[in-house]
C-alpha cells in the first residue's frame, strides 16, 4: 500500500474539509504550531468566512513530505 493511500484510510472517518482543532489533534501538536505551518505555508488551508480549513488531501502531501525529509 502507498503512503498516500495509507493516510486515506487512516482518515477515513475525517471529513474532507478539516477544522484547525482536528488537524491539530491528527498531527499531535498545538493549535498555535499549526497556524504557524499554515502561515509559512507548509500546509495549505482556506479560510471560509473567520476560520481555516485544511482539506484531507492536503494534510496527506503534508505528512508524507515531512516524513520524507
């Protein structure tokens, strides 16, 4: 199984479009590291309306390229 497909189904019962609080929990760290990635541009987010999303797919390409350096 590839990596991308493993992270699929691990986050399966995720919804699509992820909250900050959900992201935060799924990579274990705070909710202030994770602004700072989506601010740097490490993980890409929208924002709709006042607050962020970070679609599945995107969380994905993140973890495997940082696993990968």
């Amino acid at each position: 199984m590839q990596t991308v497909d493993y992270y699929a189904v691990i986050l399966t019962d995720y919804p699509d479009a992820l909250s900050v609080k959900q992201t935060a929990q799924i990579l274990n760290i705070s909710i202030k590291s994770l602004y700072k990635l989506i601010h740097t541009g490490k993980i890409k987010a929208i924002k709709v309306g006042k607050v962020h999303r970070i679609s599945k797919i995107r969380l994905i390409e993140y973890i495997c390229e940082s696993g990968s350096q």
